[in-house]
C-alpha cells in the first residue's frame, strides 16, 4: 500500500447556532495561520437548544464553507446524554471525564438508528451530506457504531485513532485536544500536547482537535496557532474526508 503523504487534519468540535460567533474568529485564525480547510463537527440541536434545520442562514452558511473546502461531519444529535442508571465505570467515563456529554456512549443500535435517520434527513433537506460521524466526547458504543456504519457513514474517529467504516480499516494517530474546565487542566495540556505533536513525528497523520472554549484561553489558543505553523512546514492541511480518500488509494 502506497503511503499517504503527510497530512494535519484540523476539526473544530461543537459547532452550532450557539457557538457560531467563536467558530467564526477560530476560522479566521486558523486560516492567518494557513489552515483553510477544516472539518467541522456539527451538532443538530445542540442541547436542544439550537436546532440547525430550522436556522437556515446557519446552514447557508455550512454550505458555504463547504463550497471553500470545509467539511460538515456529524456529531451526535443533541450532544447530551440522558442520566441512566449506569455501572459505576460507565458514570466515571461519561460524568467526569465529558461533563454528561457523551450522548453516543450507550445508546441502544435502535435509538442510535433513529437519531442518525433524523440528523441525515434534516441536513440533507438544506444541502448538508456528511460522510463522516464523530460522538460527541468520541465516546462511541459498539450499538452506536454499528448503528453509524448502517446508515452509511463512512468514517468515524476516536481519540486515538481514525476508522474507515467500510473497510475496517483504522489508523492511528492521537488526537492533540485541550481540556480548559479548570486551570490545573489548562497547564496540563499545554505540556501534553506540546509532548504529544513531539511523539507523534513522522505519523502520515497528525489530528488537532479543537472546541470553541479553547478560544477563550490566550495561552492555549497561542500554542495551537503556534503548533499549527510549525506543523505546516512538512504537511497539508486537509480534511478527515479528505484522509479517507488519501488512505485508500
Ligand atoms: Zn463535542
């Protein structure tokens, strides 16, 4: 198999009527930066709170950075997970570790099923097809990825690797990703990233995963600005799609 050239995919998570302002000002960063191409991890209704098929400047403006590049990947549909009665570890995983995010951690296949048919449908109805989906925390349980692969996405990822749906295929590759809830963490990740893009060396694929509070932290969004030019100079931007296509060739 022929190796991909060496690539930096870009995401920007939760992205949504409530965060478009920041999501703005990330894009325009990134693209100063030489990142004009990023894939874009959108939330259906968004703490139910923001649905995206009844915005549609919203969505014309998805269609938009789509047309320049971007792309639209699925991320969970409410990007909430209802309190359930849980073991002990499952609440650890998803309580503490996601804030109660993590909406695709333990759904059934069936309810996974529907929430996916709704999020396709909506999205397709103003112009929006993602091939990709990504759980919200990327915690995703086997029910649910069975679920994503049924309804024909192609792709998803998790924090330490990218899956070809169809082939089975996965990479791996860590995600850089910061964690800012408190400033213990906020110090933390900068060491750790900074670590973490050290190790990864000549992976073909190089994941900076990035959420809108990010942004509100200059020592972060410094060092992932920083970290984006320096990785620059030895790979090109693209999109997870645009990786799927790359690693199967
Ligand atoms: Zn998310």
């Amino acid at each position: 198999m022929q190796t991909p050239r060496q690539s930096l995919v870009v995401s920007i998570h939760d992205v949504s009527p409530l965060t478009q302002a920041v999501v703005h000002t990330m894009l325009a960063d990134l693209a100063d930066a030489g990142v004009s191409r990023t894939s874009l991890l959108v939330v259906p209704d968004h703490h139910k709170k923001a649905p995206v098929a009844h915005d549609a400047s919203f969505c014309r403006e998805l269609r938009n950075l789509v047309s320049c590049g971007h792309e639209v990947v699925l991320h969970g549909y409410y990007h909430l997970r209802p309190p359930k009665q849980t073991t002990l570890l499952k609440s650890l995983i998803t309580e503490h570790y996601t804030a109660g995010e993590g909406e695709f951690f333990d759904l059934s296949q069936e309810e996974a099923a529907e929430r996916l048919a709704k999020a396709k449908r909506e999205f397709a109805e103003n112009g929006l097809h993602p091939v990709g989906f990504i759980a919200p925390a990327w915690l995703l349980g086997a029910e649910a990825e069975a679920a994503v692969k049924d309804a024909g996405f192609q792709y998803t990822t998790r924090l330490q690797t990218f899956k070809d749906l169809a082939t089975g295929r996965e990479d791996l590759s860590q995600s850089l990703v910061w964690s800012v809830r408190a400033a213990w963490r906020r110090i933390i990740s900068l060491g750790w990233n900074a670590y973490l893009l050290n190790r990864l060396g000549e992976n073909p694929l190089v994941r900076i995963g990035l959420h809108p509070p990010d942004w509100s932290h200059p020592a972060i969004r410094r060092q992932v600005l920083r970290i984006v030019r320096a990785t620059l100079a030895a790979r090109e931007p693209i999109t997870y799609e645009g990786w799927l296509h790359r690693a199967r060739v």
